[in-house]
C-alpha cells in the first residue's frame, strides 16, 4: 500500500526491488499488488509510475480505493492467494488494519516518524530507535529498526524506459508536429558528457500547477542572474514524469501564465537542438534540411516511413503497412527522389543521399530539449528518471518545499528552498483538514489565502531536512521572493564551497545508512512464513 508520487519512488521502488530479490521473480508463486490509497499531493498519474516498475504485477489507482476498503472490491475484480502481507509504505496507517484483516493476511508497516495501531499491525519496520521508545514496552516485540529508505534512493540506478501515461521517457518522446523519435534515450549525451568539473545547478519548480506557476518562472529568472555573473554555470530541470513538456513549457509563457505578467519574471520558449548546432522548433530542420514529409528510423512524417540502420536494405511502408510498387528500396536511388515525389521542393536530390539518411545523422541520442529565455540562457530539460544521477552531481539546487527536500537531503545535494507568496492562494498542498477545505470548489481560493498566512504565520520549518534536524540547515525563503537577492544567497555559496560542502555534512547527518529495503524486505518474508491468524 502506498500513496503519494513521493512515496512510489523514494519507498516503493527500492522495496519491490529488495522484495524480489528475496522472495524471487517467480511470478506464480509471488505476485506483488500495488493499492494506491488517496494522497493531497498526487498528480494523478502515480498508478502509471507504479505500472513503470518491473517488479510490479498489478496496480490499482487511488480513485477506486474506496470500495477496497469498505467491500474488499477491487476496480478489476482481483483474486487473491490465500496467503499474503500487506506492506504499508505510506498513506494512513488505519488502512492495513481494516485491508489485512479483511485479507487475512499479516500486516507490515513501514514507519519513519510515528507508529500508530500497534495493537493490531502485526509487526513495524521503524527508521528510529525513538519510535518504539514511544510504544509500551508489552508491545516492544512487533518493532525492528530497518533504517531510512530515503536513504535507498543513493543505491537505485536510473530507469531509462519509464513510460508514464503520454508523457514518454528515454523510449518514445512526443516532440512537435508529428516527429516521433522512437527507441530514443535523449538523455544519454548528456548524461554521458557531463564533466564533474563541470558547475551545475538544478531548478525543481515542483509537479503541480500550483507550485509550477510561481516555480518555473521565478527559477529561471534566478537562473538568469547567476549566469550573468557566472557564464559557466549549467542550469538543468529534472522534469518529473508526471509533467509533459509542452505543460512545463506554458508555465514560462506568459501567454499562459499569468503570474509572469504580474511579477515580471522571466519567460522561455521550449526549443529542440541536435549536436549542439541545429534548433527544431515546429517546422523541423535537421542538418539544414526542412523535413516535412519523411520517416527515418522512425520519425513519422506525412505516412512515409523509413527504418533500419541500412539505406541500402530498407523496407518501405505506408501508414497501413502496404508496401508501395513506386516506393520499392530498388526505386529510391538518389536519381529517383526527385521533388515531386517527396514535397515539399527543398527536398532536393542531392540534399538527399542515402549517405545522408543514415541513422547516425539522426540520432534520438543527438537529440537535446531545453528552455531558453529571451537573454539566451538555456536550461536543459533532464528527463532521465528518476535523476539522482544528475541530482548527485549538482553543487547546488534550487527547490520548492515537498518530497524533492527529502530526496535531495538523502543524497546530501546543498539546496536553497524557495517558498514564494507572491500568489498566496496558489498553495493548496496541505494534508489533512486544511487540504481538504481548500480544494473546495467557489471558497477554495480564499480559504487558502487565510489557511497559508495562518501557517506562514507559525514560523515553521517546511524543508525535510530541516524538520529532521529540528533546525535550519538548509536556508528557506519564504515571502514575495524576488529573483536577484537569491540569486545573491546562491552565488555567496559558489564563491564559498566550503559552506556548500558544511551543507553536505548536515544533511549527511540526519538521515540514516542504505540497506533499510532489504531489511523490510526480510521482515515480510518472516510474516509469510507465520500461519495466518
């Protein structure tokens, strides 16, 4: 069981890897169910992000969690195996009580904070001795520390095929007007030429529109002062599987987003370039040649479709798979591709070797998406995921509050956390009652409006690693954030590493050793070998 995008990858994607590496890939004797349970921070794609993972074999969306918990009725009418354990890797920890008993099956629950239900969760995998320090000691038993997950997140290797409901990773990437780029993995170049000597910096506006609307633009007008005073800088986004480009790039612009009007933040447009040289914006150009009507390993234009990795061998089809008489390989010598049958009339002959088409020239690989702003900085776009690779690389990172804060902290990346109230009601990501009551539908706005100064009020800590050390140890700003006087903090740290590298030293502090998935992991192996009571 599990809820929000937060928990599906920094909990649950190291424990189903840990679990079947245990229990074993035979599916027929081990079969791993995802319940999604309701979360305030869910974008709505998490069943998606959970389908992505192989050791996954069903997964059930949060909207149809309700009857599961009442009936024990799932949206696709599962059967069950006699025997089982419901692991509880976030969301209420009320939930196993009810579906493990209903189940019949024992109940696991992961907990990092607090233990609730002792009485009938059959056993707890806790973060900290101080969990069951706060139990009674008659139910001391149930508790094993396993450590922090978040701290898994330092071991787990990149997923280069994650394919999330439209909005496709590294293996299929919607570009514009009908290019296709199949068996991509855009990300690689990139990935690959990345020096260490290298100063990156990575913006995390957020995943939801409330906190992209302000992020986006405030990021990257922030961006742009430190580049000015530092040219060297790399910016990146990490851009979350939930979100397609054409979505993050309307945040910055201000045909779109209003809120850049208001505040005079900066604006960019999503652009596409290829070794470095060649912008693809609707139109496509590649090489200097304007490609209108034409698929080469697999970029579909206007029905024709070339593929292979041989000009010399290639099958030619039509969109329904019929192989033309006029488009056999024999007929598609260079002589033969004359204008008029490959409009529009810039496709010249000569532009049109088969030396030219061959699929080294048009490498997804080359392939590279960024936004650029009207200064012309340009911020790539890294949809590798998740991306600690990249994150662990980063001198500094520029973030909004949420589960970012954590993932960064368990990889001791330095950050500067940025809450801004420019548009105060904006801010609808609150758990509990206050979530609830701003979603409202007529007295939504408001209502968060007085929620959000009420809380800002308080003068909490919102950054995870400043609530696990009780303290700030990582600067928050919070307020009408003007882009300059951060740009400002962010640049005292690059001239001052060795305050970033005091930031690395806290955040190593707080969080706990990797190895907690394995641990969880041989717990539910303990409680399926007990008999069911």
């Amino acid at each position: 069981m599990s809820n929000g995008p937060g928990e599906l990858t920094t909990w649950v994607r190291p424990v189903v890897k840990a679990l079947r590496q245990t229990l074993g890939n035979d599916r027929s004797l081990l079969r791993i169910s995802v319940v999604l349970s309701p979360c305030p921070h869910a974008t709505g794609k998490e069943d998606a992000i959970a389908k992505s993972y192989p050791e996954v074999d069903r997964v059930q969306a949060a909207e149809d969690f309700l009857p599961f918990l009442l009936w024990g009725k799932t949206a696709e009418n599962w059967d069950w195996h006699p025997k089982g354990v419901v692991l509880f890797l976030g969301g209420d920890q009320f939930f196993p009580v009810v579906i493990s008993k209903r189940l019949g099956y024992r109940s696991v629950v992961y907990a990092e904070w607090d233990a609730r239900w002792y009485r009938w969760i059959d056993h707890f995998g806790v973060m900290k001795p101080d969990i069951i320090a706060q139990v009674p000691k008659n139910y001391a038993h149930k508790f094993t520390i396993v450590g922090d997950l978040m701290a898994e997140i330092r071991g787990l290797q990149v997923n280069k095929g994650l394919q999330v409901a439209g909005s496709q990773v590294n293996q299929e990437l919607q570009v514009t007007q009908g290019l296709k780029v199949t068996g991509s993995q855009i990300a690689s170049l990139t990935e690959d030429t990345l020096e260490h000597s290298t100063e990156v910096i990575a913006l995390l506006p957020g995943s939801k529109p409330a906190k992209l609307a302000q992020g986006v633009p405030l990021s990257l007008a922030i961006a742009e002062h430190i580049h000015r005073a530092r040219p060297q800088t790399r910016f990146v986004i990490p851009v979350a599987p939930t979100i397609d480009l054409k979505t993050l790039a309307k945040f910055a612009n201000r045909d779109h987003n209003p809120i850049i009007n208001k505040t005079g933040w900066s604006e960019a447009q999503l652009i596409y370039k290829v070794d470095n040289d060649s912008v693809i914006n609707p139109g496509l150009q590649v090489n200097r040649l304007q490609v209108n009507g034409l698929q080469v390993n697999g970029l579909q234009v206007n029905g024709l479709q070339v593929t292979g990795s041989n000009s010399d061998n290639l099958p030619y089809r039509n969109a329904k798979g019929e192989q033309p008489p006029n488009l056999q390989p024999a007929n598609l010598q260079p002589a033969n591709l004359q204008p008029a049958n490959l409009q529009p009339a810039n496709l010249q002959p000569a532009n049109l070797q088969p030396a030219n088409l061959q699929p080294a020239n048009l490498q997804p690989a080359n392939l590279r998406l960024f936004l650029k702003t009207p200064s012309g900085l340009c911020v790539e776009l890294w949809q590798s995921f998740p991306a600690y690779e990249l994150l662990s690389q980063c001198c500094l990172c520029l973030t909004t509050v949420g589960a970012n804060t954590a993932e960064l902290g368990s990889l001791a990346v330095p950050m500067i956390v940025l809450l801004p109230t420019q548009q105060l009601d904006a801010m609808r990501a609150w758990d509990g009652l206050p979530g609830l009551l701003v979603k409202l539908p007529g007295v939504g706005s408001s209502l968060a409006k007085v929620i959000n100064w009420l809380v800002l009020g308080q003068k909490r800590l919102f950054a995870w690693p400043n609530i696990w050390a009780k303290r700030e140890i990582v600067p928050e700003l919070v307020g009408k954030l003007e882009p300059l006087e951060v740009a400002q903090l962010a640049l005292d740290y690059l001239e001052h590493p060795e305050k970033l590298s005091e930031m690395r030293s806290h955040l190593k502090s707080v969080r706990g050793k990797p190895g907690a998935a394995q641990t969880l992991a041989q717990l539910v192996k303990q409680e399926l070998q007990k008999d069911v009571m």
